[in-house]
C-alpha cells in the first residue's frame, strides 16, 4: 500500500471517530507542527500549548479536509492560525519578554541564530509565517501554497516580501555589533 493511501485510509478512519487513526495521522507532522509554533512564538512551553490546541481542532475539523488534499499542508495551517490567535491574546501581548531576550554572544553560529530569532520577532505574522515554512520547515513553494490557500505564486511573491524586509533588520542589526 502507498503513503497516499495508507494517509486516506488513516484519514477516512479518523472520520469515522477512530481516535488512534487520527493520532496515527498526526504523529508524524507533530515534529515540524512544533517547531513551526516555537519560531511563531519563541516559547516551547507556548508552542506546545498551540500545537496541543490546533491537534483538537484538526480533530474536531476533519470532515473540512478535502477528499485527496494532503493532510500536511491543512494541519501547518491549523497550528499557524493557532499561533496568530495566542500572539493576539491579552495574555501574550501583554508579556514583557515578547521579543526574545538580548543574549551574549557565545560563538558565532549562537549569535547568528539570535540575530535572527530577534529579526524574525519583528516581522508581522504572515512575513514569519511564510519563512518558517520555508526555511525551518524546508516545505516547497506549493506546500506553502496549500498551506496558506493562495496559488504558488502568490507564496513565492509572499517568500520574497519576506525575505527583502527580513534583510534590512539583519543588516541594522549587524551595523549595532
């Protein structure tokens, strides 16, 4: 049996009310789904709080999944919508700490990955979310178009908006070191 239908047969079991069949489905995009949420909201605790929630949510809206649509780029959607929503909270945007903390540089790699955490925690939602998907997520430009429902060229027209506001933040940054 294929991956496409051992997925269809997970996801027509799953709609059926079988738990496992839907835990089966999820496993395996549990790991990008977190660090999707952790570079969305810069907190573990955070993202595995938003992934948890958006599961419950793919659950409960597993009949809206299309007949044939992979399973993938609809449940990174989920977690993506979920992390707009705990950003929009009372609770996160009142939080001190919303942009990741200033850290001594240990070695350049360590310096360069906060450099750009920080860079990315002042781009608006959409500019993140579509360079996580890319880059942390390595997910295709028609991955990213399913994910976000926009046609490919609309992402890779998202994917370079992104980028060219992401440079001028990393190179004020690197004038101020």
């Amino acid at each position: 049996m294929s991956i496409e239908n051992a997925q269809s047969e997970l996801i027509l079991r799953a709609k059926r009310g079988d738990g496992a069949a839907f835990a089966d489905l999820i496993q395996p995009e549990y790991r990008g789904a977190i660090r999707l949420a952790n570079a969305l909201l810069h907190s573990m605790d955070a993202a595995e709080d938003a992934v948890q929630e958006a599961s419950f949510k793919a659950w409960r809206k597993l009949g809206n999944l299309r007949e044939g649509s992979p399973l993938r780029p609809w449940y990174l959607a989920i977690v993506g919508n979920e992390c707009r929503s705990v950003r929009r909270t009372r609770w996160w945007t009142s939080r001190s700490d919303d942009e990741p903390p200033e850290e001594p540089a240990r070695s350049t790699d360590v310096a360069a990955s906060v450099d750009l955490r920080t860079a990315l925690a002042r781009l608006d939602h959409d500019k993140r979310l579509v360079l996580v998907l890319r880059y942390y997520l390595d997910m295709s430009i028609e991955d990213i178009a399913l994910t976000l429902d926009i046609t490919p060229k609309a992402a890779r027209s998202r994917l370079d908006r992104a980028v060219s506001r992401l440079r001028p933040i990393l190179r004020v940054q690197e004038a101020v070191l």
